[in-house]
C-alpha cells in the first residue's frame, strides 16, 4: 500500500481570448499526466462542455456537474466522472453555468465559491494514499473573464496559459498579465502563473517563429521549451469523445503533451525544492 499522498495541486487553464487551445491542452495535459502516474481532476468550468465531450462524457451522462459543485449541491467528489483514461477523472460542464453569474448575484463569496470545493477535496482526502487521491486538479476556464474565471483563479494555485501562435496572440498577453496581477491583489495573492505553452505552432512559417520569439521575450523562462505543433491529428479527437494520447499516440502531438507533462512536474518539484 502506498503511503499518504503528496499535497494537491490546482493549475487554472486561462487566457480570455478564444480558440487558443485552452480546452485542448487541460485534455490532454491531464491524460498526460495520468500516463505518467498522477492522479488528475479535469474540471470543465465552460458552459459549452467541450471538455467533457472531448473525455468521452456525453451530454446525458451528466446529470450533476461543475455548476452543481460551484453553488454548492454536491461535492466535486460526487460529481466527478471517470474517463477511459485510468487515473484521470473529469467534472463536467453544460449550459447550467451560463446562470450562475444571477444565482450567485447576492452573495459576498461568490468567488470563493470552487476555491471553498477544492480546499473541502484537499480535505476529504487528507491521509489516504497516493493511489485513491487527486494529485492535480485542472480547470478549463471559458475565454472571458466573469464569474466562472474569477472562480477558477481564486481556486487555483497556478495559471498556466496557453498562447496561439498567430498574429492576434500578443493582443491577449498584457491584458491576461494585467488580469492576473489584478487577481493577485483582491482575490488570491499567492497565485502564480506555472508557465505559459505555445500551442499551434507551425515551425514552416515565419509568423509562428515570431510569435514564438515574441512570448518568450514577454515572459522569459515562464514559457515551456514543449511546444504544442499545430497537428490535424489533435484537432480530430474531441469529435471521438477521446484525447489525443488514446486517438493516436504516436503522432507529434501526442508526444508534444507528453513532453510537457513531464516538464511540468519537474517544474513542480523544482518550485517545491526551492
């Protein structure tokens, strides 16, 4: 029997501008992650659910979810599904969110509200071992900043942003930085941005070099050396409810998760260490 597990990780998957690969990378990272060993908590905090569809939960198959957790009906214990993907579990999210802003309207902690279901998670867990517990539990935050963000950030320990590789991408960067310094003075002063990944990277064109060049000025060593390639292969997988690790582990971005995966927990431990 394994000994009591490690202390539990919250990562915030955010950066407000769309389609920049935020639902993508918690899928997959958190596949990742369980391949390697850990145990993973997705939580889909995006009304649209696509990244319960894309863990192989349908839309039926979700009678209590992310909401339910939020206003405090259940525990993220009981609404966790289990994917195909041993290890790794998955709250899931569907349109009941887009009225949470108005349920929550009147009260002074709304967003507190999936930092207070988190730390009660950490605390449901406490002393058992390592292979009945949440090692990192991932939120796939929608690409605003509102209520269900706020929540997210407040929750979380760390951000890691995900940043497209085309001409609009620096656009997002400063307001996202501004974001998180503003969060870091109200909600959260401990939150800390992980690290920040490339995604959709084409090394064939000049642009995607340059973006390239561009974040890793912005943000130094924040950015991981894993970059996510734009890959026909990735973008496939959610319309078979699968990640892209379990669609086709062997193409270039399957690997590309793996890749990061493994760097970040070895960012983790060098944080720890330090």
């Amino acid at each position: 029997m394994t000994g009591p597990g490690p202390k539990l990780r919250t990562l915030a998957i955010a950066n407000q501008k769309g389609g920049v690969g935020k639902t993508t990378t918690a899928i997959n990272l958190g596949t990742a992650l369980a391949a390697i060993g850990e145990r993973v908590l997705v939580i889909d905090l995006d009304p649209q659910g696509n990244a319960s569809t894309g863990l192989g939960v349908p839309p039926e198959g979700r009678s209590r979810t992310s909401y339910d957790a939020v206003i405090g009906n259940a525990s993220l214990a009981e609404v966790a599904v289990p994917t195909a993907i041993p290890g790794l579990a998955v709250v899931p999210a569907n349109q009941d969110l887009v009225g949470l802003e108005s349920d929550l309207s009147g009260e002074a902690s709304r967003a507190y509200k999936l930092r207070d279901a988190v730390a009660a998670l950490a605390a449901q867990q406490a002393g058992k071992p390592a292979d009945q517990s949440y090692r990192y539990v991932l939120i796939d935050c929608p690409p605003s900043l509102n209520i269900l963000t706020l929540n997210a950030l407040a929750a979380a320990d760390a951000v890691l942003v995900p940043v497209q590789c085309e001409f609009f991408a620096l656009e997002g960067i400063s307001q996202l930085k501004e974001t998180i310094d503003q969060i870091r003075a109200t909600l959260n002063p401990s939150l800390e941005i992980q690290g920040v990944v490339l995604t959709m990277h084409d090394a064939r064109t000049t642009l995607s070099r340059e973006v390239a060049q561009e974040v890793r000025a912005f943000f130094g060593s924040k950015v991981y050396e894993s970059v996510i390639p734009r890959n026909t292969r990735v973008a496939e997988a959610p319309s078979h409810g699968k990640p892209i690790l379990l669609y086709d582990y062997d193409c270039a971005g399957s690997q590309a998760y793996i890749r990061l995966a493994t760097e970040i927990i070895e960012r983790e431990r060098q944080n720890k260490a330090a």
